[in-house]
C-alpha cells in the first residue's frame, strides 16, 4: 500500500547494516523506518553462518530472523519497497519508493549492498535457477551425485564454492581467465590442490551457454580447449565472479565514491561526503572485510553519526 512518511532517519535495505542501524536508531528514540523489499540481504542466502559471534552455526536467514526480531520488539517499521529515487532539498531528504510511497526525512542511512557480477551471455538471465546460480553456498546441494559442475571466478567465493561442490559432484571444473589465483586465502589454494576431483582451467572464459529453455543449461562453451574440447557438458555453472556496488541511488545524489573500488566512500563515523548521508555495510569502502558482523557493526555506527546529526538539525531549528 502507497503510504507518506515523515521520520527522522530513513535507513534503505533490509541486510545487516541495515536491521542494526534501525535497532540503535530506534532505541536512540528516532523516528525510523526502514525500507527495501527483500528481507534478509545475502546473509539470509548465505547458507550456514560459523563465524558471527555468539551464534556458532546458525543458517543466515535465521541469523537474520533474530536481527529482524529485535527490532520488532521496538515496534520499528519496515516498508518493503526499494527506495528508487532521493533528492535534498532545504536541508531534508525526499524519497521516493518503487510502489510509490514517499518518504521525507532529515537523515539518510544507505545500506543497500552489492549485486552480483554476471557474465552478460546470451541466455544467462533466463536460465539462472535452470542450471545457472550465483551461490554456490545456497545451491551446491542440488548438484549432489550430479556428473560435473563448472564454477567461474579467481577469488575466495570461487574457490570455495568449487571445494563445496567436490563434495556433491563428481567433477568440477574451476574456470578462471587469468593464468594464476592470487586473490583467495594461501589455505584455501592448498586444499583445491589437493581436491582430485577439480579441475582448474587458467587462462579460459566462458564464451557462450548452450542448453534450451525447457532444460535449462547443458554445455558451455569455452575460450581454450580443454581436453580437446572447446564445449563441456555441464549439469550446472556456478558464475562466482564478484559482486558490485549498488550506486545508482548513491550518484543520484552526488555520493563521494572511491576511485578504486566504485564503492560509497565513508569515514570512521560512517559518513558520506554529504552532510545527513550515511553508509553502511557491503555497499561502502569502510573495510575490506565485507561479512555480516562488519556490516552490523557499521551499521550501528551510522545510527549514533545519524542521531547526532538529527539532534543538531532540531536543536537549530528550535
Ligand atoms: C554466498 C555468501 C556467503 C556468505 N557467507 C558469509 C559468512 O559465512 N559470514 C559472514 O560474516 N558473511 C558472509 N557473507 C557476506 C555477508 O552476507 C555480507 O557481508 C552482508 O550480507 C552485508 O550486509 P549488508 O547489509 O551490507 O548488505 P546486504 O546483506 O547485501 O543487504 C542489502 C540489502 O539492501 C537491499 N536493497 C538493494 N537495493 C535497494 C534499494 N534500492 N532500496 C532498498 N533496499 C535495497 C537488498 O535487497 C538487501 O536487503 C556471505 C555472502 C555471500 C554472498
């Protein structure tokens, strides 16, 4: 349903940063609403979850749940539109929501994470959940006793998601385009080592995804034969090729980004480059430990900039 907001903090996403920025926002008393339409954010699709603290082994979306049910207890609001339009105006933000809801708040709190890199070939989009995934964390299971799976990707998600899949599939082969790994962790390329049942392709690209659109993908077609061959039968790909910062809102409004990594620049305190602007979580250049337990963190950070921010601005105007 349209609706009309009038809050102090406006906090966009429904991730990590996003739920711990509204619990310390609530609980500093501001008026807060959060907004964004899918709950839960990658740690929800995460899979198992062993390294946030006091939670050992827990499945991120019920991970999740409890980040949720804390802040429904302090009644905070959550509209479940993605914020797809916001200008400043006099001092105060304007927003605007996918369903049409507006928003008018003094403080903004962006913590709207990163979309997955794709491979832009013909036929990607329309069999992605047909053979096609972008985590292997989540879908590995379904491969179980399946003949062979290619992975695509040189970081860490890469590499883990091809020692994941080794233990469902029989074969899987790890396609990188460069000639060396030299992002994953030192440990992780001692236990691919020493995985027979990976196959590690360098110097090869995915060129072309072969299949139909009732089965879905079968074969991919490759840049340097391997085996011969320049088409693998597969019974699915896993593209793990990284993810980018969501920035269109941050341009919108003239957000600072960082001339490396594209992501929204933030200060110790969370802060953009514009004044009432904070940012959060995956989306920022804060650390380059992108986890759910940085993402809370800062997020809880942004909530104590926005609340000073927002007791200055209502002290000046009194
Ligand atoms: C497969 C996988 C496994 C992982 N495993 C672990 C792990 O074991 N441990 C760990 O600590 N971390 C793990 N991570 C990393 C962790 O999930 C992220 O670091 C964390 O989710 C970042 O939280 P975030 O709130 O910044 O962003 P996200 O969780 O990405 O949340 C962003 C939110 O913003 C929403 N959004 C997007 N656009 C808009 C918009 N315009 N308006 C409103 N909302 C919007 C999204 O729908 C989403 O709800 C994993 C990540 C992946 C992908």
């Amino acid at each position: 349903m349209t609706k009309n907001y009038k809050v102090d903090v406006l906090i966009a996403g429904q991730g990590a940063a996003s739920f711990a920025a509204g619990l310390y926002s609530s609980r500093y008393q501001m008026a807060t609403l959060i907004v964004g339409e899918h709950f839960g954010g990658e740690t929800a699709i995460g899979g198992l979850i062993e390294n946030y603290p006091g939670q050992p082994d827990i499945d991120g979306f019920d991970l999740m749940l409890k980040f949720k049910e804390q802040i429904d207890n302090l009644n905070t609001p959550i509209h479940a539109s993605n914020l797809v339009d916001v200008e400043k105006k006099s001092g105060k933000f304007y927003s605007v929501l996918e369903d049409g809801s507006k928003v008018e708040s003094i403080s903004l709190i962006l913590c709207i994470g990163r979309e997955r890199r794709k491979l832009g070939l013909e036929n990607e989009e329309s069999w992605t959940g047909k053979g096609i995934s972008y985590c292997s964390t989540c879908d590995a299971p379904l491969y179980k006793n399946k003949s062979s799976v290619a992975v695509v990707g040189g970081g860490n998600a890469a590499v883990e998601g091809a020692l994941l899949l080794s233990k469902y599939a029989e074969t899987i082969y790890l396609i990188y385009r460069k000639n060396k790994f030299t992002r994953p962790e030192p440990l992780l390329l001692k236990i691919l080592e020493q995985t027979e049942n990976i196959k590690v392709l360098f110097d090869t690209e995915i060129k072309s995804l072969i299949g139909d659109d009732l089965a879905g993908l079968r074969t991919i077609g490759i840049s340097k034969p391997w085996d011969g061959n320049s088409e693998i039968n597969v019974d699915g790909l896993f593209i793990e090729a990284g993810a980018d910062p969501r920035i269109e809102i941050p341009k919108k409004l003239g957000l600072e980004l960082n001339s490396i990594s594209n992501e929204v620049h933030v200060d110790i305190a969370q802060k953009t480059s514009i004044e009432g602007v904070y940012a959060a979580g995956d989306l920022t250049d804060g650390t380059d430990l992108k986890q759910t337990i940085t993402a809370a963190s800062q997020g809880a950070i942004s909530a104590l900039s926005a609340y000073q921010y927002v007791s200055e601005f209502n002290s000046l105007r009194q």
